[in-house]
C-alpha cells in the first residue's frame, strides 16, 4: 500500500496464479481493512506491507489485531531499479507488493501505544527547547543592536532577568515593542518548558520506562530527562547489540571501498536524530575530570547497584578514551563523536541489564 493522508493505493498479488488486484481506497482505516479482507476472502490468506512516515502506525495496529501481517517498511531501505525514473502512487504500490512477494522488505520496529505517547511529549519538551532558545538569540541581538551588553555573570538567570526589567528601556514604540514581544515570549515558553519538565519527571518516576531511565541516568551526562528520552526513543533495546546499536544511531562512519581503494567519511547520521543528539551533548561531559558528585550519587542510590558499578566503569572509561583522543591531537568535534559512540554501546548494556 502506498498510504497518503487522504488516500490509499493498494496492490496485491496472488502468488498462487499471479492475478493482479488493484484499487484505491479511502484513507479511514476501517475502509482499507474492508477492502484486505476482502481480498483474503477471495484469494486466501494476505500479508500487507507499507513505508514508515508521517501517517503513523495506527493502520499497522489496527491489521495486526485483526490478525492479518504486517510489516511497516523503512523507506531508506526499499530496493529501488536506478533507471526507473516515472514515479506515481500506483508505481509504489507495485513495488512495496513485489518486494512483500520475495521478502524483501526490511521492517521497522512499531512502537507501543505508549512509547508513543510518551515519545510525543518529550518531542515536544525538545520542540520548545528550541524555540526557547531562538527567542532568546532573537532577544539578545535585539537588544546588542541598541547598546544593551549584560556583563554581570550568566545570562537568562533571575539576575539577568532583573537587569533587563530595570536597566531595558526604548523611547522609539518599534523596539519597545519588540523587546516586549519576545521578552514575554521568553517569559511563556520558561514556564511551558517547566510544565512540560514536570509531567516528564512523572512518568520517569513511575512507568513502565522507570528502570530503564534509571539504569541509563548513572552514567555522567545523562540527567533524567536524557534518560527517559533514550529510553522511548530506542524503546526494545533487546533488539540491538553493542555493535549494532551505533549502527543504528547513525554514528558510525560512512565507507566508500571498492577493490583495493578504501574511504571512509563522516558519520552516516542514519536512525534516530533525537537519540543521536542526546548522546553527542552527553559525551561532552565526559571530557572534564571524573569526580562523582553528590548529584551522581543520588542517581546511583536509585538503581541498582550493579548498574551504579557498571554506571561508574563507563565513566572512567569513557573519560580515558577523552583524554586519549585529546594527546593525539584529534579535533575535539570528532573524539566527542568517537565517545558518543562508545557511549550509545554502555548505555545499551545498562538498558538491557536484568533488574
């Protein structure tokens, strides 16, 4: 099937006399279950295949629970013909049938109901850090272009904000009001951001994702928001390796070897984003000194001791492997690229430890 968000072609094979059905149905799910089952009505039992993207994966739960297979397709995966250069709905449908026929499909993993939910809140915690954070770029330049430099220590703290309520003021009504635009703004999306913050610490303190987000959280750089983001994001880390889970994350290097020539590039930047991210940000706190703090400890005191263990050998080591990269002079980009690397391995053997 190739599924759009108001339309849906579908074509189906009969592997038995090779007949050809097509047609193109209505994007409710209750009208593409109709039309497969009738289809295995007339035909026998089917199989149903469609790419992963923005329509989500409530038609792949609702064909699995009326006990009809199905396999949601990575797109990056699909085996395209080079030369094929007419693409059309019906073209697609072929292809995703064609390939179901051989089993040539590589599947994605499709997440629980609540995975997903608690995927899209903290996507959303992330969406706002974003914006958050281009208001206060806005604000800052905002206020640079008219003579306003702050210098009394980090900014956007309370102090910060107090300078800017005493010290801030425009005469021309234009930058009045854009200062008070984007500084209410700032305002508003602080306080969501806090909203948001305190529903995630919830569902980390009491889910199914609890122990996991625990186990994670004793490693430095990972706090409990980062924790329970990986935890979602990846979701059956049972399905993974130490070799393969950076494969997945997109942080290994891409290869382009033929013959005896080899090269190999940046990193593939395959998989998740969201949980890549997480880990580049997080590997930078493992260049600084390892001294565990009363906040690891609390961490730690949280999870079993055995993760606490194993938590603290991947700090040390993964400091080591900084301070390595670092005397051969390698470009810190790339050495926190390295770590982020081993990172994503340690917490996957935290993530898949029997609690």
């Amino acid at each position: 099937m190739d599924v759009h968000a108001r339309s849906v072609r579908a074509a189906a094979i009969d592997t038995e006399t090779g007949e050809v059905i097509q047609a193109t149905v209505g994007p409710a799910v209750q009208g593409v279950l109709d039309w497969v089952e009738q289809v295995a009505v007339e035909h026998g039992p089917v199989a149903v295949t469609y790419e992963a993207g923005p329509t989500g994966y409530g038609l792949a739960r609702a064909l699995s629970a009326a006990g009809i297979r199905c396999e949601v397709a990575a797109p990056s995966k699909l085996i395209r013909p080079s030369g094929d250069r007419v693409k059309t709905d019906k073209k697609d449908a072929m292809l995703l049938a064609r390939l179901l026929r051989m089993e040539e499909i590589t599947p994605v993993r499709v997440p629980t109901q609540a995975e997903e939910d608690a995927r899209d809140l903290v996507r959303a915690r992330d969406d706002l850090r974003r914006d958050l954070m281009g208001t206060r770029h806005r604000l800052s330049k905002l206020l640079l272009r008219h003579g306003y430099v702050y210098d009394g220590g980090d900014a956007w703290t309370g102090k910060h904000q107090a300078w800017m309520r005493s010290q801030v003021h425009f005469e021309l009504p234009g930058a009045r009001a854009a200062f008070e635009q984007y500084h209410a703004q700032e305002d508003r999306l602080v306080t969501d951001r806090k909203r948001l913050d305190k529903q995630i610490a919830a569902l980390a303190a009491d889910s199914e994702f609890t122990a996991t987000t625990r186990r994670l959280a004793c490693l430095r750089g990972i706090d409990t928001l980062t924790a329970f983001a990986l935890a979602i994001e990846l979701g059956d880390w049972h399905r993974f390796t130490g070799a393969t889970i950076a494969t997945y994350l997109g942080l290994v290097p891409s290869e382009n070897s033929s013959g005896q020539s080899q090269h190999r590039g940046a990193i593939t930047k395959a998989g998740n984003p969201h949980a890549r991210r997480l880990l580049i940000e997080a590997a930078w706190h493992h260049k600084a000194s390892y001294r565990p703090g009363k906040t690891m400890h609390q961490r730690w005191a949280l999870a079993p001791a055995q993760a606490a263990a194993r938590g603290d050998a991947g700090n040390r080591r993964l400091h080591q492997r900084w301070q390595i990269l670092s005397a051969h002079k390698k470009k810190h980009t790339i050495a926190n690229t390295a770590i982020a690397r081993e990172l994503a391995g340690w917490c996957w053997s935290l993530a898949i430890m029997d609690t």
